[in-house]
C-alpha cells in the first residue's frame, strides 16, 4: 500500500473518512474530495474532516464530483493509481423527495469519474453501492446474483445507473472495478438520518423515540471500521465485480431499542408510525464472495460496535446533541 497515490471521494462523509483514515495508516497518499453540502448537518462533516486534515500524506480540496470542469484539473495534475468513489447522496426518504438530485450526483457524478480515470489512465476504481439495490423480494442472506433491477425508490435507481455506467467503462476501456454494495452502516461520527445515530440521541435526551412500522422490521448492520478494510481491500484487481460488504447479525428494530436502553441506561420512549413504503423490511448479506475474493470477514460484534456509537455520542455529546435531525 505504501505510496499509492488514492483518491476517495466524499472525503467528509460517514464512510469516506474512515477509509481516508485506514488508507493513511497503511501509508498511502491520499486526495479527499468532497462538495461539504447541508444535506445533512455539517457539524458532523466539519468533525470528520478535522480528524484527517493536518496528517502527512493527505490533501482535501472542495469540489463536487458532478461538476466535471472541476474535476479534470485535479485529474490532470495528479496521476492517480486508483479512485474510491464513496461521495454521494445518500437516504431513502430524500430520494422519493428529490430524485433529480440522487441522478445529478449520485449517476452523473459516477459518469464524470469514470471519464477523467479514461482520459488520465487510472487503472483501479471502487463504486460504492447500497444493499438497497435488491429491492422488495431479496432472499436472506442476499447474495450478489439476486434480481437488482427493480429498485423501490430514486435512490437505490441512481446507484443502479452507477454500476452499469462503471461496468461499460470497464467493458469499453479496460478499467479495473469493483462495485461494493453496503449493507445498514453504523458508527461513531454517523449520518444522523440512520436509525442508529437517532436512536442515541433520542434515548439519551428523553425525547420520543420515531420507528416507522411495528418495529419488527430487520437489519443487518455493519459497523464502520469493517466497511472501511473491506473497501481498501476491494482495491485489488479483479476485472468486474460486484461484491456485498454487510454485517454478519442481524436484529429486529425492537430488539436494537433494548441493547441501546441497556448501553445508555435510559428506558425509550417508542412512538410507532406508519410505515414508509420505500423502506424495505429486512436486509441481510451473503458475504461468501467478499470471504472468498477479498479475504474478508467483519470483525465487530454488533455489541462491541453498539459500545463504540455509544461511548462516542456520550463523549461529544455537548456539540452532537444539538445535530440536526430532519
């Protein structure tokens, strides 16, 4: 890994900056990019990018990646061994909201990638997908053969367009890809629209706790630090891959409530609503190939990582608890 020259995109995002930070501890040199937009409460980008700026072997420059004049300079006057393409818009709800912001960035953004790595001869890119792609009749544990055409919202369509885009450069080109699907990430520093994130907060402050549906609905959740190693290990050659990185447990909403109840030592105060329609009801990855391609096994324990996002809000909890929650 010494001296590779990376550049990750969504450098201040949840799970940008922890692969920044993995990839800087493997000796890598490392460009961040990342437009800084208030889709969600910027506190917590200005916190991550904090951790990151100052240290040897990494740059950051603000740009948007669907801005294709701004990014050819960076191309051009950097030769990059490979990009990790994690910047994005990110949540469900939003993408039924607003769909034309998903294509921009999340579809065109991928586009303008894959054409400065043409033209300035990358050899290696990441694209980051969601387990969201698998829509409404995955099988559980769902593995990367399952149908991914008919996607339940915007969202999970843009990151679609990303993955067939990145396959036709592959295929026209010759560059090396690898599509990684997320599956429920979590973390200290996380988005506050994931359930985790909120859920802390909530409970901590004694405010009603939101669940849409009866709570029954399931997830497998991964913690960050897993996500990270496994994409800096998807950075192999491989041709065209698609390949899960997800959490190996998986738990009910209802049951998460009471492991946080326990961690935080406060009773929730649960406030059922309707389901939303785009969400889905449960998620869980078949991660045989990643075993089998990539070496990899997730290593956090949904407790320990649990123990972790909690210690971490308690201990920054004087600016986080006053994070935007939309």
């Amino acid at each position: 890994m010494n001296e590779k020259r990376i550049l990750v995109t969504g450098a201040a995002g949840f799970i940008g900056a922890r692969i920044c930070d993995k990839l800087l501890e493997k000796g890598a040199q490392v460009w961040g990019i990342d437009n800084l937009n208030a889709v969600y409460d910027q506190r917590l980008k200005t916190y991550r990018l904090g951790q990151l700026e100052g240290r040897p072997g990494f740059a950051f420059e603000k740009i948007d990646i669907s801005d294709y004049d701004a990014l050819t300079p960076l191309f051009q006057e950097n030769q990059f061994d490979a990009v990790i393409n994690i910047a994005g818009v990110p949540g469900v709800r939003l993408s039924v909201e607003n769909p034309w912001l998903f294509l921009e960035t999340n579809t065109k953004g991928a586009l303008n990638l894959l054409e400065c790595c043409r033209h300035t001869r990358v050899a290696k890119f990441i694209q980051a997908s969601t387990s969201s792609i698998y829509g409404e009749f995955a099988p559980h544990p769902t593995p990367e053969t399952a149908d991914s055409d008919h996607p339940l919202q915007p969202y999970a369509a843009s990151k679609k367009g990303a993955e067939a885009m990145a396959h036709a450069y592959h295929y026209l080109y010759g560059l090396d890809v690898t599509i990684t699907r997320f599956f429920t990430v979590y973390g200290p520093a996380g988005r506050p629209d994931m359930a985790i994130f909120r859920f802390i907060k909530w409970i901590s402050e004694g405010t009603p706790l939101k669940v849409n549906g009866d709570g029954n609905q399931t997830r497998g959740f991964t913690y960050v630090d897993d996500i990270a190693e496994g994409t800096i290990l998807a950075l192999k050659n491989v041709g065209f891959e698609v390949i899960n990185l997800g959490g190996h447990e998986s738990i009910s909403i209802n049951d998460l409530i009471r492991e946080l109840e326990k961690l935080i030592g406060k009773k929730a105060i649960v406030d059922y609503q309707p389901i939303f329609k785009a969400d889905m009801l449960s998620n869980l990855a078949d991660i045989s190939k990643a075993r089998m391609l990539l070496d990899w096994n997730p290593t956090v324990s949904l407790a320990e990582g649990l123990r972790r996002t909690v210690d971490w809000y308690l201990q920054e909890q004087s600016w986080a608890k006053d994070i935007r929650i939309d």
